[in-house]
C-alpha cells in the first residue's frame, strides 16, 4: 500500500478533497500537495503532521519531485491565459512524465473526463485531456485514467442566481428534457483516493468511466435548484447558435471557439454522447445532485 501520496495540483476541487480524504484514511499516508499558488493551501492541511505544502508549477515543470512518492494523483489544470491548449497540455503533460520517470513511483491516477478519447479537433477544450492521456498512459507501472462526467459544481451559479428577487438560470445543456451524466466532486476524490491506497489494482480496470447515480437533465437540475432553495424559478436554456455569446461572457474571447465546440459534442447528435451509456469499465455513485447542491448552500459556495 503506497506510503506516500503526492497530488499535484492540489488546489482543483477534486484535488483539495482527495487529500481531505487521505488525510483521513486509516491507512495514515504521507501526503504532498504541489501548489502553484502556496496560499490556497487549507489552514486544516497545513496542521496535520502526515501533510507537506510545495509549490510547483506544471507549466513551468518546477517544483515537481516525486522521489520520495509511490503514488501520484495528476488533475491537468484549466487554463485561462490565453494559451494555446494543445501547447500547454504537451508541455505540462512532458514535465510531468520527465518528474515521474525520475522517480520510483509505480502508481499514477491521471484524471481525464468523459469524451476526451475523440478525435481531438472535434472535442474542444478537451484536447487538453487527449494529449495528456496519450503522453502518461503508459509512464510508470500502473496508470488509472478516470474519466468523470460533468460536475456538479458547474450549477453552482445558477444556485446562486436562483435565490435572488427574479429566480432565473441559464442552461447550456439543450434541450430541456436532454438528460447526461454527472457527478459530485466528492464521488470523484472518493474513487481517486481509494484508488491511490489501494494495495492492489486490476490490471482490466485501467480506463473507468464514473457517473453519478443517474443522468440529469436541464429541468432536473431545476427541480432540485428549486428544492434546495424553496423557491420556484425560471429555466432559458441556450440554444446552439447562441452558445458562444454564452461562453463569452465567462471565458477570455481566444476560447470561445474551443468552448463552443466541447459544448456542442455533448449534446443530441455530439461526438461524446456514445459515452453517456453504460459500456466498458463503468462505476456509478450515489451521491445526488439535490444533495450536492444542499451541501453547497449549506457552506455559503
């Protein structure tokens, strides 16, 4: 069972509670958090004992030691500077494997996500997730590639918008009765952590797809929105031709084109609703959307 466990990044959702939940097993591995940013390290991880806060930079290829490492936990960072996507998932992708060769680490857990196994000119922002599965699949011993489907988290401003005077989100998932997959984050770090102190793996389980405990769809995320917050509100769902005006809005204009098209393959008629089924290696969690969403009411998210 591996001793020693570095996540790298560990500020990502996933990353923050998968440490959370190895700092917690019985199993009492030391840990290592690699930060770009030292500041975002949680005050409860700097006091454990079994816990040890690094900065380094996957970009940059610094700060990335693994030589006292069994097991490394891999989260390919967004980016949102303006760099080319491919470009930077080549480069931190080559920094990671030349750190991981280095070492003696003989387990990897590399997330990718759902339908990043496609042709890469048709997926998007994902082509990130593509070179970086092709670049790591096989560095050391054993690799687990996770391919989690969307995140809860993602309508977590639409929670927030849904509990002001004029109760309204916005979809880009259409249409409104189109249900997909979804995932908490916990689910997530769940599945990473217990993979990361497993003493053994299954060489056939190699490439899992991981759902949450059942496919969602727009106005199901407004049924439960709407019973987390015991107000009723409005759906507008996006369509297709306004989803760059959409992603406009919330990312720099060099990704709106990248964005579009990785929004676009997920819905009716896209490259990656294939995925959406239960097929291959496959693992479904329990945790429900209006449970994820209440507990992120609950801590003011």
């Amino acid at each position: 069972m591996p001793s020693h466990i570095t996540v790298i990044p560990a500020s990502t959702q996933v990353g923050k509670e998968t440490i959370r939940l190895l700092l917690k097993s019985d199993s009492a591995p030391l840990v290592r958090g690699i930060y770009r940013d030292l500041s975002k390290t949680p005050s409860d991880f700097v006091a454990h004992t079994h816990f040890q806060a690094v900065q380094g930079d996957v970009g940059a290829g610094t700060g990335l030691d693994f030589s006292t490492s069994d097991a490394v936990s891999y989260i390919p960072p967004p980016i949102f500077d303006g760099s080319d996507h491919a470009e930077f998932a080549q480069r931190a992708a080559n920094n990671v494997a030349k750190a991981l060769k280095e070492s003696h680490v003989k387990r990897l857990v590399l997330q990718s996500s759902l339908g990043s196994k496609h042709d890469p000119k048709k997926i998007g922002i994902l082509i990130l997730n593509y070179i970086t599965d092709e670049i790591l699949r096989d560095v050391v011993p054993e690799v687990v590639i996770t391919r989690p489907s969307y995140y809860f988290s993602f309508w977590s401003q639409a929670l927030k918008a849904m509990q002001t005077d004029s109760p309204m989100f916005e979809s880009p998932f259409s249409p409104a009765d189109f249900a997909f997959p979804m995932i908490s984050t916990k689910d997530i770090a769940n599945f990473s952590a217990n993979t990361l102190l497993a003493e053994s793996l299954s060489p056939a389980k190699r490439e899992v797809k991981l759902f949450g405990p059942r496919h969602y769809s727009p106005l199901d995320v407004k049924k439960a929105i709407e019973t987390v917050t015991g107000k009723p509100g409005e759906l507008k769902v996006i369509p297709g031709a306004q989803l760059a005006e959409w992603w406009a809005k919330i990312v720099p204009e060099a990704y709106v084109p990248e964005y579009v098209e990785f929004m676009l393959a997920q819905l009716p008629g896209g490259i990656m609703v294939e995925d959406y089924d239960e097929t291959g290696d496959f693992i479904r969690f329990e945790t429900e959307l209006v449970d994820d969403l209440r507990a992120v009411l609950d801590d003011g998210r």
